[in-house]
C-alpha cells in the first residue's frame, strides 16, 4: 500500500528466514502492534523474533492517520453504561499510560518522527447533548476535557469535545526507529501454528510464547475471532493547499464522520468508511475530493489510499491471551480504528503478561470476557457471515467459504464476513485468509 507515509520514509530490509529456528517469543506479524510488542519484550530481557509476511509497516500502519489520542469516538459514556465505572476507568489508564509512553519513548530513543502535541477533537453538527454527555463521562473519568463549539473546522459544529495533550507523529518513521533494533523476519508468512511451532513458506519456528499481532488472528479455531469481530475500510486524501490545522478532528455524526489532521504541509481528509466487502457502487474517493473541494476551493489531492481494521462487539479490542485454555498464545487485535494508542497498550500489557507481571488493566481487554450487552452485535456477525456463506456461486473466500464481492473502487474481491482482500488476480491482500483466492471460478 502506498500511502504519504510510505513515501516519505525508507525502512531497512530484512531478509526472509532461511532456516528452522528457536526463539523465546516469536509476535507474528510486523504492524505497530508487533513491533512495539517485540521491542517491549526485548527491552525486558526476552529473545524475541519478528516474522513479517511482506514488509515491516506495510499493513494497516501504513494507512493509518496516526493520532496518537485517547478520543477514541463517544466511546466514555458507552463505557460507563455498558461496562460500569471500574472497567472504564482501567481502559482509560490503559490508554493514558499508552499516549503518555509515546512521547517517553521518543524522547529516549530520540526519534525523529514528526512527532507533536496537540488536541484531539471529536465534533457533532447536529447533537450538542450527545457531546455534552460524553464530556460529563470524560470528566468523570479523569480525563482533561471539555466541551467547545470553538474550532478550527471550515464549517461551524453544534458541539465538541476538545481533549487536550494528545499527539501525532509519523507512523512508519517512528517504526523504522524500533525496528532497526529488533530480529525480524520479511517475507516470511505464517501458515499454521500449533503448540510450540510455528510454521511459515520458509521454515518452521520453535518458540515457548506467540504473540498474534497480525492485525486479523490467523488462527480460526481456537480462539474464534470470525465470529466476534469484522473489519470496516475506509478513505484517506492527502491535499495541498487546504488548510494548516494544528488540531485534530474526528465527526461522530453518521455519514459526517470525517477526519482533518495536518502532516508537514499537507492536510490529510478522511472518511467515507463501510463494512469492508460492502462497496459495490464505489465512488469513495470521488465524494471525499468533492467534499474537500467544497471546504477549499483550490485544494489538490496529492495522494490518496484507504485501509481497514477490526471492529470488536463491543469497542474494546481484544488483547492478552488467544484462549483460555492455552498459556502460551496471545493476541493483539480489534483496535477499532484507534490502533496507535492500542497497539501501545496491548505491547506493554502483552510484555507484562509474558514476563509474569502484574498488568492492572488487563481485566477489561480480555478475548475471554463475555460483552452480554454486545449480543445484538454478536447475532449481526452470525447473520452475515450465513448470508455471505449462503450466497451461491461467485468466487469463494479461502478463509471460511465466504462468497467474495467486487470492489470497483480499489479494484479488489473482499469478503463481507471477515474482511480478508484480494486483487483481481486473487492474490492475498489482507488476511485473516493465509491463502490466495481462485478467481476462475468467476
Ligand atoms: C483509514 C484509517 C485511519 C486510521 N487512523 C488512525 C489514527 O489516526 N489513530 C489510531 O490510533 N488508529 C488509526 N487507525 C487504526 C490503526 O491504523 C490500526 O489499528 C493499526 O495500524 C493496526 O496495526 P497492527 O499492527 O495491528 O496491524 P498491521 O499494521 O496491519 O500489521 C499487521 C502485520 O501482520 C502481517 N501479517 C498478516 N498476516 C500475516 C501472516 N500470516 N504471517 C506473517 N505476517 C502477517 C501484515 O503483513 C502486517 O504487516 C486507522 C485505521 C484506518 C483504516
């Protein structure tokens, strides 16, 4: 995937693995989850390998718009009434601790990665109360909001919440900075794993710990991740001459969900987001260049790109161990789009789970809870994947048997149920399928 990120740093290239080996942790998959991951564990003594099936960052983190920010949509007051006060106030210090370690970790690495401060905003055009409500939560909560209809957005909002000492920075610059120091392995896809081994297109691996930080987990049974988590695109455009936003935006408003942040010169505009394999009519792109052009008449688009990541049933990602039954699988996934501050949470409480220390917060990140309330979510994901399995003919998914539909916007097949992508070859985009598609079938 190219994206502004991807061509404005040079990552160093590691070779694919030649041989079998053995390894303490081996964290399967080289994401800003995996490799946070491995550079926590290698901090804390561990022997930890990295295998990559492509690139280092070249996955979701090269699409993302990098905020580094605990504003993770109206998420507190949801919190507060579905998961109870206890379990918010620990996902917001997961989530505190996690902002809070970017920029130490920057500072000890001295890590040039466009990093800055700034605030967060999530804004309404139309429900004042709605934010209000989830000030009221923040607050509650510790967290340093407010509520403004002061911004700097090209139109006036009903609402805002302003969360201040938040932050963005270059993704892949400041990935580049860690991997440098870590054993990874490109090019080297897992295919299975089993207690112990893992087994990849060149070797086998023997590691006590795995961590599954490959943005979907690969691994169906056990654990069964495609029945409580899908994936959801959406667009990006990096535009000149728009406008120098110090701040950034986030709409929570149905179909006025857009995202602003400024990188160097450009403004990066988002937005335009769908349940991944449900984009039949496209035009995507085009709809967010007429809307940028109706905030700034003379903006460019010098770049564009979209990408996807997985929703959890009930917002809260899924991290610590893969089952219940086994001690030596963990997992990092389900970031809901808020993967910056995610990823870091998951790799400090991934460490410290491996490492047999206390992880406080680790209770409400769970795989094994059970989100009763998400029930409703729980029968959405069961119904769609029946109707994707039940539609006759078409090209199928090699993941579960899913019929595959065309996205005429990036020119891919996409799996409605769990969101794996293939190019109209049918070659492997983005997992959880491991294998390519057959696209003859057609
Ligand atoms: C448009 C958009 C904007 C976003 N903006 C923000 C934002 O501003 N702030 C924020 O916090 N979050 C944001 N996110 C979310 C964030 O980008 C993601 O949550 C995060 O990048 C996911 O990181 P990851 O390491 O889990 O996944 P990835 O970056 O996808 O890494 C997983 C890696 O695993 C590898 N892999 C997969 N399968 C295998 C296999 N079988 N064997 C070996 N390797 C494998 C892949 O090649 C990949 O490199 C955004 C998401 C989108 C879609």
């Amino acid at each position: 995937m190219d994206t502004i990120w991807t061509k404005t740093s040079k990552l160093p290239a590691f070779s694919p693995l030649a041989q079998s080996v053995r390894a303490e942790v081996a964290v399967i998959g080289g994401g800003m989850a995996g490799i946070l991951t491995a550079f926590f564990l290698k901090r804390a003594g561990k022997d930890v390998i990295v295998l990559e099936g492509n690139r280092v960052g070249s996955g979701q983190t090269a699409g993302t718009t990098a905020k580094i920010t605990i504003s993770h949509n109206l998420i507190y007051e949801k919190l507060f009434r579905e998961a109870g006060e206890e379990k918010a106030r620990k996902y917001v210090s997961a989530n505190k601790r996690a902002l809070k370690m970017y920029g130490r970790l920057i500072q000890e690495e001295q890590i040039d990665c466009d990093f800055r401060e700034c605030s967060s905003y999530l804004y309404s055009l139309t429900d004042a109360e709605q934010i209000k409500r989830e000030v009221e939560a923040a607050v509650r909560l510790g967290i340093e909001a407010e509520f403004t209809t002061k911004t700097e957005l090209p139109f006036s909002v009903m609402g805002s919440i302003c969360y201040q000492k938040q932050a963005a920075f270059h993704p892949l610059l400041f990935l580049k900075a860690l991997a440098e120091q870590l054993v990874i392995y490109e090019h080297t896809k897992v295919t299975g794993v089993e207690e112990g081994k893992i087994y990849t297109d060149h070797g086998n691996v023997l590691a006590d710990a795995v961590v599954f930080a490959s943005h979907y987990p690969i691994m169906n049974t056990p654990g069964y991740y495609f029945a409580r988590m899908h994936q959801e695109r959406s667009y990006v455009l990096a535009l000149k001459q728009a406008q120098p936003f110090e701040h950034l935006y986030l709409g929570v408003d149905p179909g006025e969900d857009f995202s602003f942040r400024n990188f160097r010169e450009f403004t990066l505009f988002g937005g335009e987001g769908h349940r991944t394999g449900e984009n039949e009519t496209g035009g995507q792109y085009k709809k967010l260049e007429r809307r940028a052009k109706e905030y700034w008449r003379d903006c460019e688009t010098i770049d564009r790109w979209s990408a996807q990541d997985c929703m959890t049933l009930d917002a809260i990602p899924y991290i610590g161990l893969y089952t219940g039954k086994n001690k030596k699988w963990y997992v990092e996934t389900g970031f809901g789009k808020w993967g910056m501050t995610s990823s870091m949470a998951a790799a400090l409480m991934i460490t410290e789970q491996i490492c047999q220390k206390e992880s406080g917060n680790a209770a409400v990140f769970s795989p094994q809870r059970v989100p009763i309330r998400a029930l409703k979510a729980a029968a959405v994901e069961g119904a769609k994947s029946a109707k994707g399995l039940a539609a006759p003919g078409g090209i199928r998914c090699p993941h579960l048997g899913c019929k595959l539909t065309w996205n005429p916007e990036e020119e891919t097949w996409d799996c409605p149920c769990h969101g794996s992508r293939f190019d109209k070859e049918g070659n492997l985009i983005d997992n959880p399928a491991v294998r390519n598609a057959a696209v003859e079938g057609k």
